[in-house]
C-alpha cells in the first residue's frame, strides 16, 4: 500500500464538476492500493496516519499529529501511484490491484480512519476526478506499508 500525503489547509474532489468531498485543515491522502495488500496493510497505514506527527506545535516543531489538531482527511483513490515507468513510455499498472479488489480495501482503509475518530472526505472509486488542494508548508510524505 502506497499513500502520498499532503499536509493542506483545504482540499476538495469534483465528479462532474459536483464536489463529493472536502475539507479544510488535515491531510489529502492519495491511495494505491497493490496486489498484494491485504488487512495488515491498511491497518498498519491507518495507525501510521493516526499518529505520525506531523503539524507544527506552538515552538514550530512538528510535534503534533491529525487528532492533536482536530483535522480531517481528504482520501482519494490513485491507482496510478503503482505506475512503473521504468521501461519504456507508457506507464505499467499490472502492480495496481484490480478495481474490484481495490475499491473493497480501500472501503476498508477509510472505514478504519473513520473507527479512529477522523472526518474522512472520499473521492468515487475509478471516477475522473478534479483534486484541488493547498499544501500547508508545504508537507508531502510518501509512505509505503511494510513489504
């Protein structure tokens, strides 16, 4: 499981020019979720995001985390994150777990967030999306499960 975060002061997602999701203050996760992904994954992610510090205390440290700030989540679907680019020019997705795998943990991996008291925001799985957002900082992490 692959997550990119960014630590934003508002984000949002348009499906047809609808915003499905929004938020101001917390984090935009864009999510891959791999083949091999299975409970584990999700759940060590969705502690790891629970508890990474990652906002700025009152000395400008970053000491606090999502729960310490009172944010939200904005969670997107990013197949693409398992692109392989390696060879070649056009991108190789066979990494990616199929959508119907996919979108059931990513279902999961969000209902988790939510179990640990965060609002949590969501793209539509496999739609054509318009992601906007302001990076806070800016802070963007890459985060990868265990192997």
């Amino acid at each position: 499981m692959r997550v990119v975060l960014q630590r934003v002061s508002e984000a949002s997602v348009r499906v047809d020019e609808a915003v499905v999701g929004e938020i101001g203050h917390g984090l935009m996760l864009l999510v891959g979720i791999k083949q091999e992904d299975a409970e584990a994954d999700l759940a060590w992610m969705a502690d790891k995001l629970a508890g990474l510090r990652i906002f700025e205390d009152d000395d400008g440290k970053l000491n606090l985390s999502l729960a310490d700030v009172g944010g939200a989540i904005l969670s997107v679907s990013q197949f693409t994150l398992y692109g392989d680019c390696r060879k070649g020019r056009r991108p190789n997705f066979m990494a990616a777990a199929r959508p119907e795998i996919a979108s059931e943990l990513y279902d999961r991996f969000n209902d988790m967030l939510r179990s640990k008291g965060f609002r949590v925001e969501t793209g539509v799985f496999g739609a054509m999306m318009d992601v906007s957002l302001v990076n806070d900082g800016p802070v963007t992490l890459i985060l990868d499960s265990p192997e």
